[in-house]
C-alpha cells in the first residue's frame, strides 16, 4: 500500500512540473486494494488528461503495478488564488516576447486566429510584407507560416532583425546572407565554411559593389532548393529597425536571390518606419508587384471587434490554464472592454496590462481583477512604449517626444481631454510624425476621417495613451472619451478640439 502511495506522489509531481500547474488541488482517496490519485482542475481540457496518461503509463512501465490517477472538475468558482491563475500568469509573460521558439511543441493548439483571416495568405508561396504597431501579431503571424511549414518538415530561415538595428551599413546583407547559410546550408555543405563566397562575406569593409559582384555565387548556393523542387521560406522579424535608407538596398540584395528560385520572403515591420523600394534608384521589393501587404491594425475605430479579438487570445491561454475562460477572472463584463480601449486593441498591450492587472487584484487580497486594476496598470506602463520609441524610431525620436510634449501639454493640461482632432491635409507637415506615433502605441486611432467645418476638410481623430494621465493625480480631472467603451457616435467625435 505504501509503495503505491509513493508511486502516485511521484505521479502527482511529474503532472505538475508537465501541466505547469504547481500545487494543483488533489487527494489520494483509499480503496479497499490501493489508493487512487484525483486531480481536481476547474476546467480540464484534452491537454491535461493527455498529460496524466503518459506520465502514468511512463510510471507504470517502470514500476510495474497497475496506477489509478483520474481528472475531476472542481466545483469551486476561478480566482486569482489558485495554480490555475498562477499558470496562465506565466503563459502571458511567455508570451509578450516572441521568438522562433515560442511554444514550440504545442503553438499551433494555442494559436488565436487573425481577424481577417491572414492565415491562409501567409502560408501560401509569395512575398508578403506584413504590417502593424508594435504588439498587433507580426511576428505570431509569421510564427504560425513557420509551425506550419516545420508540421510538413520543409525548410525555414528565420532572421531577427533586431540584431541590426540601428545599422546603416552595407555590411548588414552580407551578415544577413551569412546567417542564412549558417542556419540552412552548413547541412547540405559542410565545407561551405571554407567557401571563397563566405570568406568575401566576412570582410569588414566589404561594399554594396563588392555585395552586388557576389549575388550570382550566392543565387547559385541557394538554387539548390529549386533543383531539389523544394522551397524555402525566409523571415525577417522586425525588418523596420534598419535604417530606413539602407532598407531598399539590403531588400534588393536579398530579392535578386530569390526571385524565381522558390524562396519567399516573409517580412514584419512597422509601415511608417518601413521603405521597401527606392523610387528615385528603383531598387528594393515594389509593392504589389513584387510582394503584398497584409496589415493587422486593429483599432479602436472597431472597438467590438477589437475586444472580441483580444478576448479570444486571452481565452485560449486561460483554457490552456485549465481556467473557463478570461471572463471568469473579472469582477464585471465592464473589465475586457476596458482593457481593449486603454490597450486602444493591440493584443500584446492588452496582454501586458492584463497580467499586470491581475497581480495588483493579487497582491490587493482580491479574488478577481476590477477595471480599477486595468486603469492603474495602464499608468505604469508608458515607460516601457517610451523605450520602444527610442528604439524603433531613434533617427527621429526626438522630434517625435517634442510633438508628443506639445499634444500632452493640449490634451492634459490645456482641453482637459483625452481625445483630439488633427487634420489630415498635404499642408499638415507633421501628419506623418502623428502616424509614427501611432505605430509606436502612444496615439491610437478612433476614426480615420470625419469631415468638422467646412466641407472636403477631413480630419482624423485620436487618443492619448492612458499611461499618461490615468491614476495620475494631476491628471484626475480629464474628460475621458467613451469612457465605458462601445461604438462611437459622428456627434461625440465632431465635438472633440481640434489640435494645431
């Protein structure tokens, strides 16, 4: 009897470090032969009863002696306080960050699908550039292409470009080349490390010329997949953080080889930091011709849907948890509606505050997060989108945290309301610094043309992130637009001031 009690402990244990659910709830309930192991989890899924029955089968081929384990649901209601809760804590902070290996055994079963369907375009063999702020599912996007392709074991290339950044050198396609043989063909070819082709490449000062001499070699080396009727997929995560002049150049390098040699480039970037083509030189990726957009913005000009979307992401990760679904975290229906406008639909913020949100609920002794919990997770979080600022737009950060202070100084101090105007007009010269400022999540857009005055004046309406003046004392009296969410009346927008 007790070796059958040690038996189910270790069970209990090799089920928790798999499920991830550390301190699950369970009793060892004794029978009139042995004791039999209950796990009691909220809401099991497939996934934790698939756990149980191999580590039970594994255990029972070792020690040869019939194991009962079972998965019951518990009766109590989700709360912050359980292993549950804790998971999915930890799921939303694996999942801010993604990379090539993120979920990598299991991203396909927790992959929340676009809204507009941009699944079956990014599988398919073409050129997409695919677009959006930070956070929006960039690079999930083109991580699902990449699960895709590895379930039918054909061949991927996957640059973080992140590495770049900030670079203006031609250097950086001769690096960008090299990493693509360091990742793909030193399989195919050991002794391509002597090749004379990646000795030039190593050069430090080897130049656009010198590049260009060498692209045929390089074309070659890769046409290896297009003789074996394979095709290789290649993407550049975050391409927008080169210099946007060096982008045409290192994109024209990279499409001479691919172009008709069965490999396709699958590109993330931010539009207003991004130049795919040089018109005056006519070099780069020409859009539609030589690749397709696929954009993900989804602002608050839809809120609903927005909402929808971000709850159907959270909903998978909770159910990954073992919880019913993110609802049955909140005090109110009022919390993810609230959460889609301070995130303004951009599903990594609304993962951040959300988590967030959930550990000050937490550390307060509540058993459920409350939209005061959201509002106060969203003023803490402008530092970091700050930081992003620096990074993505560092060529013109400065004028754009000038821009920023005036619109702060208007919306805050002067108007005493979040929401305001800007007019969308060829004499606008900082209208493109607004559009930068939205891709960097410090703007989100409410509509994108309303006409106010005189008819043909367009004009656009925008939000200040709630970072800057939500649990800010200075800041209590702001009149905050469409404070409860929801759709979006031509009246409301019409009476908003109009920023100069």
């Amino acid at each position: 009897m007790n070796n059958n009690l040690d038996s189910l402990k270790t069970l209990l244990h090799e089920f928790e470090k798999k499920s991830g659910l550390i301190g699950v709830k369970h009793e060892f309930q004794k029978t009139s032969k042995q004791h039999v192991l209950v796990i009691y989890i909220p809401h099991p899924t497939n996934r934790h009863f698939e756990i149980l029955e191999a580590s039970r089968t594994a255990l029972h081929n070792i020690d040869q002696e019939e194991i009962i384990a079972t998965i019951k649901q518990k009766a109590s209601e989700d709360s912050l306080e359980g292993p549950e809760a804790r998971l999915l804590l930890k799921t939303l902070a694996e999942s801010q960050n993604i990379n090539r290996f993120s979920f990598e055994y299991d991203f396909m079963s927790r992959y929340t699908r676009s809204v507009s369907g941009a699944e079956s375009q990014i599988v398919s063999n073409a050129n997409h550039v695919v677009l959006g702020r930070r956070g929006a599912g960039k690079s999930t996007l083109l991580l699902y292409a990449l699960n895709d392709r590895k379930q039918d074991d054909q061949s991927c290339v996957w640059i973080d470009m992140q590495v770049y950044s900030r670079r203006d050198d031609p250097q950086v396609a001769a690096d960008i080349f090299r990493e693509i043989f360091d990742q793909i063909f030193s399989e195919l070819n050991p002794s391509l490390e002597y090749n004379p082709m990646i000795t030039a490449l190593r050069s430090p000062n080897i130049t656009e010329v010198e590049i260009r001499k060498l692209l045929p070699t390089i074309r070659r080396e890769i046409s290896r997949f297009a003789r074996a009727g394979s095709n290789l997929f290649l993407f550049l995560d975050d391409f927008h953080v080169l210099s946007k002049d060096l982008q045409p150049i290192v994109l024209d390098f990279i499409y001479a080889c691919a172009r008709g040699n069965r490999v396709f480039l699958k590109i993330s970037a931010i539009e207003t930091l991004t130049q795919t083509y040089d018109q005056s030189s006519k070099i780069g990726l020409e859009i539609p011709q030589d690749a397709q957009y696929i954009r993900l913005d989804y602002n608050l000009t839809s809120p609903d849907r927005a909402t929808a979307h971000i709850q159907a992401i959270l909903d998978s990760h909770s159910r990954y948890a073992g919880l019913k679904s993110v609802r049955s975290l909140c005090t109110s229906a009022d919390v993810l509606p609230r959460l889609t406008w301070v995130a303004a639909g951009v599903p990594r913020d609304a993962i951040n505050l959300f988590a967030q949100a959930m550990t000050k609920a937490s550390v307060e002794g509540r058993k459920k997060v409350s939209v005061s919990n959201v509002n106060v997770a969203a003023s803490e979080t402008i530092s970091s989108k700050l930081r992003d600022l620096d990074a993505d737009a560092s060529q013109e950060a400065d004028q754009l945290k000038a821009l920023l202070e005036e619109i702060r100084d208007f919306c805050v101090s002067k108007q005493r309301k979040n929401a305001f105007l800007i007019e969308n007009t060829t004499e606008n010269m900082n209208f493109n610094k607004f559009l930068n400022l939205v891709n960097l999540r410090i703007l989100h857009v409410i509509t994108e043309g309303i006409t106010v005055g005189d008819a043909g004046r367009k004009f656009m309406g925008l939000i200040l992130d709630y970072g800057f003046y939500t649990g800010v004392r200075a800041a209590q009296s702001v009149d905050l637009f469409a404070k409860k969410g929801g759709k979006i009346t031509y009246k409301e927008l019409r009476k908003l001031p109009i920023f100069k």
